[in-house]
C-alpha cells in the first residue's frame, strides 16, 4: 500500500481516506469531515482512516477480516487525528494490529483489526439472501430528499437533516429500497434495506475495497433502532463502537445491499446489525454497532 495507483489516489483523495506517513508506524489525517448537522466528525471516516493505518503495516498478502471499535470521544475537524499502530502480533497465517486514533493529545477511537492470507476450505454455509427490488429501480438518497423537501408539513428539524443528503460531499450513493426512508411520516419496524456503492475508482487493493465499505458502513445503522419511534420525538445518539468481519471478497465501488436491523434499544443503547450482500447473493460482510440513544424531553420540532 506504500504505493498508490492513480485511480486509487481519486478515490482516496474525494473519500477522505488519505493518510501522511510521519513516522514509523505513525499517520496523520488529511482531512476530516465533520458533516453540517453533526457534533463531531464522521465515525466512518475515522474507522476507515484507522484500517487504512493498520493495513500499511501487514504484508500484501494478509487481508482484514475483522476489527472493532470503541467510540472514546467525538473528533473535531479543526485540527489533524494521529493514528499510532501497534503491531501486536504477527504470525504466518493471521496477524493483528492495535490502532489509537489520538486528537489534542486524547483518544477519539481505538480499534482492534485483525489481517488473514486467504485460505479455502470445503465446508461452507450462508444465509440467504433477502429478495428485494433491485438498484437501477430505485432514487437515490439525495433525490429523495429534494422530493421529501417539498413538503411543506415535514418538521423543520427533518429538512435540515435531508439537506446532508443533498450539500454534502459524501462520496458515497445510497438507493433505499423503501422509498419513504428519508421522510420519517409513519412508525415502522426496526428494520430497512437499503443500496450502497463508493462513488469513485478504488483500484485492486483488497484491504482498500475494505477500508471504504467500513467508511460507508457507520452512516444510518444506528438511525434504524428510531424507526419505531413516535416521529415527534427528538433524540440524541452517537455511536459507541462498531465491529466489522469480512466474509468473501466485494468491490466497495459496485452495489451491495446493506441489511440492517434494530434488535434492541432501551436504557438509553440501541444495538444495530447489519449484513452487505453482493449483487449474487453472497454476504460479504457482517456489521454490529451499540449507541446511544437518548430521548430529548424539550425537544422542538
């Protein structure tokens, strides 16, 4: 990864993956982007930035299949996030690598990843996955959101939240398959489907493809455990950590749909799952996710 390949600096370059080198087993954040209506910079970015950090120090041939991730603080986008890798143990088969994300001095997120060379063995087995309309008949999220903005009874609140979908440069498409997702107008149950894809080349780097799904994979997974919620209420939430396993190989820039559900939240947690499919039906990766999910009592709409 010491090398980058022209279309894989586009990309790096447009998803705020790209890292300084400023030291051994030191780097150093480009850019971090702290989205309008957020407190704090985006978690994805932040676990991306960090797989990226972890995977320069493994060999080409060791791939992630797995990391997790605590949230220790919320990161500010006014001053660089140092990643400090600790190359905790490498063996010949699996080796894994401890990451500090560390801003003004303090902890925003440490993540534990864990890099294996690939392997095969006759036994396996899968869920199926769930039927469901595919992409090229669907709006994407920001066409979405200009319709659902013509709306003149959505919630003040609800319309600068959708402009996020529409000024912000997320470098990322989403195509849910529920088209009212982004309106909120009724209850539903805890669980949604939605597309997603990296805008952009990414090239053949296996552990990039990876370090970009697990950018796009923190946006709207916790959003889910709201869906039951009294659409009138106001929350506040954040993530806590965020753990990922890589199943079989997927390209982040080609369409994958993203299963998620909501099966718990009280106690001011929710608990988010979700699972990427590739267009045949294989999983590629697992995602789980804890926040916090607090009911605002004062809340004005």
């Amino acid at each position: 990864m010491a090398t980058r390949e022209p279309d894989l600096d586009d990309f790096l370059q447009k998803s705020f993956l790209n890292l300084d080198k400023i030291d051994e087993n030191i780097y150093r954040s480009t850019y971090l982007w702290q989205p309008k209506y957020f407190r704090s910079v985006f978690g994805g970015q932040l676990i991306g930035q960090a797989l990226v950090a972890a995977a320069q120090t493994v060999p080409e041939s060791q791939f992630a299949h797995s990391l997790h991730c605590y949230f220790l603080q919320g990161g500010s986008s006014e001053r660089p996030v140092l990643y400090h890798v600790d190359r905790t143990r490498d063996g010949k088969t699996y080796c894994s690598r401890t990451v500090k994300a560390v801003q003004r001095g303090k902890a925003v997120l440490t993540m534990q990843a864990s890099f294996k060379k690939e392997e095969s063995d006759p036994y396996r087995h899968q869920y199926k996955m769930p039927e469901t309309v595919g992409p090229e008949n669907l709006l994407n999220t920001v066409e979405l959101a200009k319709i659902a903005l013509e709306n003149e009874k959505l919630p003040e609140k609800r319309k600068a939240q959708l402009g996020m979908f529409i000024d912000e440069p997320m470098n990322m498409e989403f195509r849910p398959v529920d088209p009212m997702h982004l309106v909120r107008n009724r209850n539903q149950a805890p669980r949604r489907q939605i597309w997603i894809r990296a805008c952009g080349h990414i090239g053949d780097n296996v552990n990039m493809h990876k370090c970009a799904a697990a950018y796009m994979s923190d946006l709207m997974l916790l959003d889910v455990a709201l869906m039951p919620a009294d659409k009138k209420a106001s929350f506040a939430t954040t993530s806590l950590d965020h753990s990922m396993w890589f199943h079989n190989p997927f390209h982040a820039n080609e369409w994958m749909l993203y299963e998620m559900e909501s099966p718990h939240c009280g106690s001011g947690r929710a608990l988010s799952l979700g699972r990427l499919w590739r267009p045949d039906g294989v999983l590629a990766i697992s995602v789980v996710q804890e926040g916090v999910v607090r009911t605002v009592k004062d809340s004005k709409l």
